[in-house]
C-alpha cells in the first residue's frame, strides 16, 4: 500500500514512529531521494517535513486500510 502524509509536528511524528512500531509489517517513508524505516524515531528525523511524504506498507489490503486510517488521522 502507498500513500502520502503531512506530519508537521514532532509530536506528530513520534505518534506516527509509534503508530509504525505497532504494525507487523514493514513501514518505509521517503521523498524522491530517500526511504527509511518508519519505525525508528531517529531516521525519521532526518527527513525534509517542509512536503508530504511517501508511507509504503507491505501488507494485506485489511492491514493497510487500518493502518491508513489510523496514520491520516494524525493530520487532523
């Protein structure tokens, strides 16, 4: 599954770091030059949070639709 997401918090993005940690799947987050693992705070640091970012889960459809869900929410 692949979609985009806006964190422009640092709180934002430690919930999303623990919202990644939790899924049984791999989580990877990047831009057009970088991918990293969504589940360690200190990569994500590293990432340019001025655009959207690239979330790619691989799991099943059900997984990615939670998982979806529960990451959008964060924007609000």
């Amino acid at each position: 599954m692949l979609f985009h997401i806006q964190l422009t918090s640092f709180e934002q993005i430690k919930t999303f770091v623990a919202l990644a940690a939790r899924q049984p799947f791999e989580v990877r987050v990047g831009n057009d030059r970088q991918s990293i693992n969504a589940k360690h705070l200190m990569g994500m640091s590293c990432l340019d949070f001025s655009r959207p970012l690239n979330v790619q889960a691989d799991c099943s459809p059900d997984e990615g639709a939670a998982f979806y869900n529960d990451a959008i929410a964060l924007q609000t």
